[in-house]
C-alpha cells in the first residue's frame, strides 16, 4: 500500500520503518529538515535499538522516504497516517494544536484530489478528539465529507521505547475505532500479519484504551513502588515479595511494571494520568485513585533523594538521566527532577547517560536540553570515569547493562544508591563497592 506518516517522532519513525519493512511503500512527513534527512539517508533521528537498521535497509530499497512536502505526500497516498504530538497543558489538558495544523495540512491536499483516502491518528487524544476536532478540520479545510469522500479511523499505538519494534511485532492487541466500516478495510489489512486480537470499535472507545491502559500501568508502577516503601521500612525485600506476588496469574496480572524501583516518567505516563484526572474535574467525576497516582510517583523521587541526603556527601554522580534505558527521551523524566532538586540544595552533580548526548539529539530533545534545563545538559560528562573520579555518591538510576559494569569497574570507596535492583549488586555490595550500598526498597 501507499502511505504518508505525518510526524517523525517516537511513534511515526518507528511505525514508518516497520511499515517499509513489511513492503508497504512510505512516506514520512515532518517540517523539521534535520530529521527529514536523518531518514533520506538511512539513519535514525532517534534513539530506539534495531531502528536505524530497518531505516537504511527501507530507504535503500526505495521502500522509505521522507520530505515536508504534505501536499505531495497526501496525494501519492491511500492511508494517511497521523503521529504528531500531544502535549500536556499546565492544567492537564492536552494541546491539539499539532493535530489541528496537521489535519488542516491534509485537508488541503484533500481538496486537490478526488480520491476516497484514509486519515488514521495514532496520536494519544482524549474521547471526543477525533469528533470535535480532527473529522471537523479535515471537513472544513477539504469542503469534503467524512464516511462519504474520505474516511477516519483512530488507531492507538502500543509501543514502548527502547522496544518498540518488538511492541510493534507483537502487540497486546490491535485496536481500530471508526464511524464508517469502510475506512476500516485498508488499515485492518496492514496488520493481518501480527498474532495478536483486533478489536474494531467506535471512535470514543478507542481513544479511550490507550488512556485505560496508561493509568493502570501507571498505577501498577506506583502501587509496586509504595508495597517496596512499606516493605523496607519492615525488613522485608520488596523484590523477592513481589517476584511472590507476580506468580498469581489467575487474575492476569502482567509483571511488565510490578517491579519496585524509581518514579515513572516519559511522554506518556504522566501526561495520560493528568489528562484523565483533568477530565474527570471537567466532568464532574472524583477520581481519587488516579489523583493519588502522581503525588505517589513524587513520594518516590522524594525517597531516592533522602537516601542520597542520609549519606551526608555532596559530591553526586548520575549514572542515567533518560526516564528508561534504551532511550535518549528526558521528558518528564524523574532524574532531571531529582539533579533540579539536587542543585537546588548545592550539591555538585555530574551525569553519564550514552544516550543522552547534546551533539548528536535533534527535535524534541535537542530544544528540551537547549531552553528548558542548559543547566543540566553541561553536566553531561563524555566518559563515565569522570563521573565516578568527582563523585562521593554514584546513583544508579536507569537499567543499563553497562552501568553494572562500571559500577563493579569503578565503585570501589564509593556509596552506591542503587534505584534500578536488577542485579546482584547488593550480595556483592560489601566486596566490590565496600558495603556503602542502599536500594531504594529493598
């Protein structure tokens, strides 16, 4: 088939690539010309393990492109696809503005053809989205008619990064909400490959699921973290108590995030939690689970740092600033809080995170770092062996195989606050790391 992906983040580069790669002929769109040509020459303008490899292997078999030009985009496509960003407003409300300007784009490309085309959103909206905004503004920029000249689906992504092409492969489920069974037939073809259940359902309820599915995940990360809290405070190893708990799969539990360790973070957790409180607000409905979810996420970062203040060194090395290995993504992510409130308090902080790095970031990130916390970016060191030579305190705060590694290379004097658990650092901890060990619950 051939289609156009509008917006070359996480999800639209992830789900271009794996597109090509099944023999489907695509076309990425974005106004930001960095990117654009990371792609036309077969890199990746993220970081996501495997996907620069499908990205040469696409573009080279002529399968992948990308450019800015949109017009030309819609008209040489049948599915449109639409994976710009959602912001969370400071209230919790989401900002549609590039899902507006986007639909408008396409709308107008509409309006030169005559084709029946698909629009498909994957970006993350609240229920109502797709009626009171994106079918509207396609209406009006196109002068065409939904489920009569063109169709709209809503199409939830279920990726998660640093695995988002194995989550692509092999999904918990594919979900398809429309008003019109026609615009369906198209898009339910492109996952007819992938062993997983297909739910096709109305617009509302597919908006919904990946707000239903966020806030449990969510809730599990921060019912894990409060059980390990409790859990220490009583002499008790959360992890060997939850490994326990995680073996009752008779009510379907998923171990994905029932694993005590740091705060959650990222572009979706914290935002979908906030935009659904918010809703609730709006409508009137006492959410007082989901509320508590966030201030609980903030109990956790608040935990990390009294176990860094109990060591009574002011020298702090951050191994990990992302808000997950395998990422180079620092939105909302618990470390940049936890080094703001460090600082704050005059401590000397300096970070080693291989993905994180100021040259090589374009987009999102690069202007994050660059206006939003310049403070933090220039304590970014390029070798780990500095962090460890100016620090008293190494924190281990994200799940890198090769922090392990260092810690058991370089730790030696040094007081480890081990946020992540999983490895056996704590039984070697009295050799290798001369007993100044504390996990955060456990």
């Amino acid at each position: 088939m051939q289609l156009a992906i509008f917006g070359l983040g996480y999800v639209g580069v992830v789900s271009a690539a794996c597109l090509a790669r099944d023999g489907h002929h695509v076309i990425g769109v974005d106004p930001n010309h960095i990117k654009v040509d990371f792609v036309n020459s077969g890199k990746s303008p993220i970081v996501e393990p495997g996907l620069e490899n499908l990205i040469r292997i696409a573009v080279d078999s002529g399968l992948l492109m990308a450019t800015d030009n949109f017009a030309e985009a819609v008209l040489r496509s049948g599915i449109i696809f639409v994976c710009v960003g959602t912001p969370g407003m400071s209230n919790g409300s989401l900002d549609l503005g590039f899902v507006r300007r986007v639909c408008e784009q396409i709308g107008g490309a509409l309006k030169k053809g005559c084709e029946y085309k698909v629009v498909v959103v994957r970006s993350t909206m609240l229920p109502g989205s797709m009626e009171s905004v994106v079918i509207p503004t396609l209406e009006a920029a196109s002068g065409k008619r939904v489920n009569v000249e063109f169709g709209a689906c809503i199409n939830p992504e279920f990726l998660r990064e640093g695995t988002a092409i194995h989550d692509f492969d092999n999904p918990p489920k594919t979900i398809i909400g429309a008003a019109d069974e026609r615009a369906t037939v198209d898009v339910r073809k492109l996952y007819d490959g992938l062993k997983a259940p297909m739910f096709v359902t109305n617009l509302r309820t597919a908006e919904m699921t990946k707000y239903a599915d966020n806030c449990w995940h969510a809730l599990k990360v921060s019912f894990a973290n409060e059980i390990g809290r409790l859990s220490k405070a009583m002499a008790i190893d959360s992890r060997e108590l939850m490994r326990i708990f995680c073996e009752d799969h008779k009510l379907n539990i998923s171990r994905a995030y029932l694993r005590p360790g740091f705060a959650f973070g990222g572009s979706c957790l914290p935002k979908d939690v906030r935009a659904v409180t918010y809703q609730g607000r709006s409508t009137d409905v006492n959410t007082p689970v989901l509320s508590a979810i966030l201030p609980s996420n903030r109990v956790q970062i608040d935990h990390a740092l009294s176990l860094i203040y109990a060591t009574g060194k002011k020298q702090i090395g951050l191994l990990g600033l992302s808000f997950k290995a395998g990422t180079d993504d620092l939105r909302e992510s618990p470390m940049v809080t936890m080094v703001e409130r460090l600082l704050g308090k005059g401590y000397q902080v300096s970070i080693f995170d291989q993905n994180v790095r100021l040259a090589s970031l374009v987009g999102a990130n690069r202007d994050y770092i660059l206006n939003h916390i310049p403070h933090i970016g220039s304590l970014l060191k390029p070798d780990a062996r500095e962090v460890f030579s100016e620090s008293d305190v190494i924190v281990l705060a994200t799940d890198e195989q090769v922090f392990g590694e260092l810690v058991r290379a370089h730790g030696g004097g040094k007081f480890l606050i081990d946020l992540v658990g999983t490895w056996e650092l704590a039984s070697s901890a009295n050799n290798s790391i001369d007993g100044h060990y504390a996990g955060i619950a456990w």
